[in-house]
C-alpha cells in the first residue's frame, strides 16, 4: 500500500561508539542502554570480544568476566542504537565521492553528470597605489614623470616611490589591472591635458588608455584626465605615469584627485 504521512527523508546511517577510560575493574556504566550483550560490539585492545562470554550488558551496565587495567584500550559500538542524519557525517566524504571520474583536486564538485571546476581562490597581489605629497609642477608641451612619493599600498615592495616607477617581481608575471588619475590645478589659458600609464619607458604609451581634455580658463579648470587598462605583465616590465599638457607655460597637478595603482587579477 502507499505510504502514509510525511515521506522521510534519506538519511546516512551510522553506529554510536563509547570510548571508555579504564582501570582495574570489571563494571562500566553504558552511555546507551542496551538490552543484552548482543547488542554491543566491545573491543578491548582492538580484539573484538565473545558476548555473553567476555561480558554482559543491561541496561546501562556492562559487566567484564575478567578486569581491565589503566593501560587497556577500551570501547563499543552500540549495534543496536543507529544514528541517522540527512547530512553526511563528518569525515565520511572523500574526494573520490566528489568526482566521478578523472583527475581530482580540491576545487572539482558534480554538477548532475558533469563536473565544473571553481577557483581555488587566491589574491590580487602584487598590488600597489600611491599619490602624490603636494602640488606638481609640468612643464609645457613635455612628457612630465608624476613624482608619485606618496606610497599608500605596495604588498610586495614592487613600487619604487624615489623614481616613482612599479616593477613586477619575480614569479609574478601575468595580467594586472592597471590605472591612473590625474588632477589639475588652475591652468592659465584652455589647453590640451593628457595622461597616459607608460610600460618600459616606451614613449609610445605602449599599454595605455589615455583620456585627453580640453580644460576652460582660470579657475573652471580643475579637471581630470583617467586612463585603465587590463594588460599582460612580464617578470621585470615597469610602469610610470607621465602627464602633458600645452598651455604654454609652467602648470601645475594636485594631490587630491591624482594616483597610480594596479593589482593582478586571480586566474
């Protein structure tokens, strides 16, 4: 006939285990009760012993025919006390459970009959970001190195904040996220304003994404140019930021709103 009422749920079975402490006695006090001897599983120095015979159990007394001693290894499996649970119990899960097939490692999971693979985490390191510690002078219609002094991150002492320059370390190359902003201060007349991050001195701007603008006159012109890009690094490659401008005479960037970073991405 159909079952009636809630179905149960699956469940993984499991025996209950006593360990005991001994000592010179032949009677023990049971964490379950239990109807007889049959109902236990004793070792004793890791040699299953005879019910009945080697012991006797009711209750929650068990009874040895001959005494332990304090240096004797004790325990028991209640046989007749199983427990269930709908989760698995702990430790009971390998590996070799989690993938049907194939090479395994930590980060394989089933998905149905699939298998998909999650990153095994990690950080973005190397990583660095600085600013600078006052105002900068440019010159005009020049490639201006920004004196970046102000180190605030640098986890693996890769960025050099006296020639203002970041070098990927060894063992670290990969893709890193690199980006820069750069604010100006109050140029004089409407000028063209760049930044750009370089790689290896090209004067090129080999690897960057530079944001140019046209600022007002006097003091409309606190503006901004950005530049970022996602771009593979080799052990060695270096990074500097260089800002232009042709207003025509000396103008100058501020510390608010001005900085140089990257970090590499997790693959």
């Amino acid at each position: 006939m159909p079952f009636i009422g809630n179905q149960p749920a699956l469940a993984y079975t499991s025996f209950a285990k006593q360990d005991f402490t001994t000592s010179a006695t032949t009677s023990y006090t049971l964490d379950n009760p239990v109807t007889n001897a049959n109902e236990l599983a004793l070792f004793i120095n890791f040699v299953r012993q005879e019910p009945t015979t080697a012991y006797s159990a009711s209750g929650t007394s068990l009874t040895l025919t001959s005494a332990t001693s304090s240096t004797d290894d004790m325990y028991c499996v209640f046989l007749g006390k199983a427990v269930q649970t709908v989760n698995p119990p702990n430790a009971s899960v390998g590996l070799s459970q989690l993938t049907a097939s194939g090479t395994k490692d930590a980060t394989t999971f089933l998905r149905g009959d699939n298998t998909f693979s999650v990153p095994a985490g990690g950080t973005n390191t190397p990583a660095f970001s600085a600013g600078l510690s006052g105002n900068q002078a440019c010159a005009n219609n020049a490639n201006t190195t920004v004196a970046f002094a102000n180190e605030i991150i640098d986890t693996n002492n890769a960025f050099n904040n006296s020639t203002y320059t970041f070098t990927v370390p060894s063992g670290e190359d990969g893709n890193y996220y690199v980006f820069a902003q750069a604010r100006k201060d109050n140029f004089n007349t409407e000028s063209r304003f760049l930044l750009e991050i370089v790689k290896n001195n090209s004067t090129a701007g080999e690897i960057a994404l530079v944001l140019g603008e046209n600022g007002g006159t006097g003091t409309s012109s606190y503006q901004v140019a950005i530049c970022s890009k996602l771009a593979p690094l080799s052990v060695g490659d270096t990074l500097v930021c260089k800002v232009y401008h042709n207003s025509g005479s000396t103008e100058y960037i501020r510390p608010d709103g001005t900085y140089f970073g990257a970090y590499k991405i997790i693959e």
